[in-house]
C-alpha cells in the first residue's frame, strides 16, 4: 500500500457566497488552502443544485476522516483476521473488503 498523496486533514466546508439563485462552497484545509470548490445553481437545470452543491462539499471536507476510518477499519480486519477471530475464506471473499480497498486504490490513484 503506497501513502496517500492528498492535502492531510482536516477539511472544513465553508459559503464563500450565496443568494437565492447561486451559491459557492469551499473546502478549506487546516491552513484556509483551497482544496475543491462545488458551485450550485437554481435556475440551470443542467447544473447541481444549490443543496446539492452543499452536500458535496460536505462529502469532500469529510474525505480525509474517511479515508483514515476505511483505512483503520481494513486494517482491523487484517488483524482480526491473522489472529483467527475472522475467517480468512470468507473475509478474502468479502464484497465489502474489495470494494473497500478498491475506494483506497482510487484514492491512491492506483486505480
């Protein structure tokens, strides 16, 4: 497993501005640097809505809690596993455990 290469945490989401047709979020980390932007729009019906556009900031500015928790949580299971506590057939044939270290990998930029 190669370290992440990502901005550390923590995130924060912030409104940079917003009326009742617009809104601009960003996801700041812990020194106030620009990590992502989500922009929303009422009118567009092609473009997120401004709720929308909030959600996914807050989803960005939880990533790096996330990845740590995937990650702490896979690792658990690796143990729990060589110590006999999980079947390792079963947890090798895991569906949740692949798609987890599958979204580690994306974050990784390993796939």
């Amino acid at each position: 497993m190669s370290a992440s290469k990502f901005t550390a945490g923590p995130w924060w989401a912030v409104v940079a501005d917003r009326s009742s047709y617009h809104a601009r979020f960003l996801v700041l980390d812990s020194e106030r640097a620009l990590v992502a932007e989500c922009v929303g729009e009422q009118l567009s019906p092609k473009a997120i809505s401004i709720r929308g556009a909030e959600a996914n900031a807050q989803l960005c500015a939880a990533a790096p809690d996330l990845y740590a928790a995937l990650s702490a949580m896979l690792a658990w299971v690796e143990q729990a596993t060589c110590a006999g506590v999980l079947d390792a057939g079963e947890m090798q044939d895991n569906v949740e455990c692949a798609e987890a270290r599958s979204a580690l990998a994306k974050v990784r930029g390993e796939g």
